[in-house]
C-alpha cells in the first residue's frame, strides 16, 4: 500500500517523465533525433555513474559476471538506446500527449510478451483481456490512418513501448547480482553510445558547440538528463522497494495525463477524445492484468 511519504519519489517521477515530453518536442525543434537522445542518455550517464560508485561498496559497482554484461547489455540495447531512439524520432510526428499514452502500453505489452517467453508468467482469460484492452487503446490514441501515420511517427512510438518490454521481460531473466543503480548507469553509457554510432553511420548532424552554448538547449539536455532520468531513475527504484513493481507502474497511467496538460498549457496542443478515451483503455487493460496486486 501507499504511504503518504510515497507520494513524494510518486509525484516526482510523474511530474518530470510527463515534462519531459514537451521538453522533447521542444528540442526537437532545433536538434537531430538520434544526437538529442544520445546527449540525453550520456548526461544522465554521467550523472548516474559516479554516484553509484559513491553509494555502492567497493568495485561492486562494476559490471563482474557474465549475467552482469548481459544484464547492461539488454538495457544498454532495449531499455535505453532503442527506446530512447525511437521515442525521439517518433515525436516529430506526434504530440507530447499521444507520445506518453503509447508508451504507458509498456506494462501490458511486457505482460504479453512474458507470457509467452516465461513459462511461469501465463496469462488467465481475463488477463489476456487486459493486454487486448490495453493494444485497442492505443491504437484509438494513434488513429491508424494514412494520414494520422504522417512520417510514421506512432509506429516509432509503438516501437519505443515494444524496446521497453523486451527489456523488462529479458532482464527478468538475468540473475544478475549488479546493484540496480549501477546496472542503469552503465546501462544509459551503452545506449549513448549505441545513438552516437546511429548518428555518426547515418550522417546525422551533431552540433555539439550549439548544444554547448546555446542556454536554452543546454537546459533542456540537462533537465532530461539529470531531473528526467538520472533523477527520476532513483526515484523509480527507491519506489520500486518501497511499493513493489505493480503499484510502481500506476506512474505510467499518471505520466499521459501530465504530459497532455504541460502539452496544451505551453505548446497549445488539442487534448482529444481519442487521447482521452484510448488513454482510459490502456489503464484499465493494466487494471485487469493486476486486478488482484491492485485491489
């Protein structure tokens, strides 16, 4: 159950993954996709590292076993560098609002794919029900027409939501002993890096001078950084022992709605009745999927 100290690490982790959207939007304006999450994940790299060193004892900090290399490995690849990558690229086409309702699917489609790759995760009925209810969301929220799909831009979204699942189901099945703070450092180093060798192959343009001295873009990096990832990230886990996995999740249904008002207060974005209706579904798809943690 929730405690009222709770709510603090709660309300944080909403508050700054939902302002991080139109923080996106904005610097998308100016910066390439890839370069933009690449510098996000870096910063928040190094903000991350060092304090793992500082909290966790010895050299323990330090990837050590091989379920410790794979477990960077998969979030290096999934969580953090295709994730990133594509939620970045996909938000040129999409408002903050739609972006946050299509991966707050991330819970209910990691669900799916568990059951499948987890023997020991099978889904009842009624929980198969839950991951239906939660697809039919979104695609109410990402209007699968040819002319809502402009650019594609809900399918790299959709893609984003799906790098997240796979991670999470993957890394389920890593015993690795990595503390989780350290284990997300490195882990947002190889995403970094992975975006950084996207960019440079692709040819992308990287105007690491402009992002240096230009206040604005330098604020925006840093708030992702730091405030919307490393920041949120110890907040996530100090939530995640507190609460457990479930009730840590409900942030995800918290984060659109967030994302939605910052959207229409700063950008002027329209909050739909598609938004709000798919958004209502993919909630209550996790509902069913956890109706007996929930309740």
């Amino acid at each position: 159950m929730f405690r009222r100290r709770d709510l603090v690490p709660f309300a944080y982790i909403a508050l700054v993954w939902g302002g991080s959207y139109p923080a996106i939007e904005f610097g998308l304006t100016v910066l390439d996709p890839l370069y933009f999450a690449a510098t996000r994940l870096f910063v928040a790299a190094v903000a991350t590292l060092p304090v793992a060193a500082w909290l966790v004892d010895g050299r323990a900090w330090l990837p050590q076993s091989r379920a410790d290399w794979a477990h960077v490995a998969v979030g290096g690849v999934f969580l953090t560098g295709l994730a990133n990558g594509f939620l970045f690229v996909g938000q040129q086409f999409a408002t903050g609002g739609v972006g946050a309702v299509v991966i707050s699917l991330n819970p209910v489609l990691a669900a799916g794919l568990a059951s499948v790759w987890l023997p020991e995760e099978r889904l009842s009925a009624v929980e198969a029900a839950g991951v239906l209810l939660g697809l039919v969301g979104v695609v109410v929220v990402a209007d699968p027409s040819l002319a809502a799909f402009r650019g594609g831009g809900q399918y790299f979204l959709l893609l984003a939501a799906a790098s997240f699942a796979v991670g999470s189901v993957l890394t389920e099945r890593l015993d690795a002993d990595l503390p989780s703070i350290a284990g997300t450092g490195w882990a947002l180093l190889l995403g970094a890096t992975v975006l950084v060798v996207a960019t440079v192959a692709l040819g992308r343009p990287a105007p690491v001078a402009r992002t240096l001295t230009d206040p604005t873009l330098l604020g925006i990096v840093l708030y992702l950084g730091i405030v919307a990832t490393a920041g949120a990230y110890v907040a996530y886990f100090a939530l995640l022992a507190a609460v457990g996995p479930v009730r840590t999740n409900l942030v995800s249904y918290v984060v659109p709605v967030v994302a939605a008002l910052l959207g229409a207060h700063l950008l002027g974005e329209p909050v739909t009745p598609a938004m709000v209706g798919g958004f209502a579904l993919v909630a209550g798809g996790f509902a069913l999927l956890n109706r007996q943690t929930l309740w």
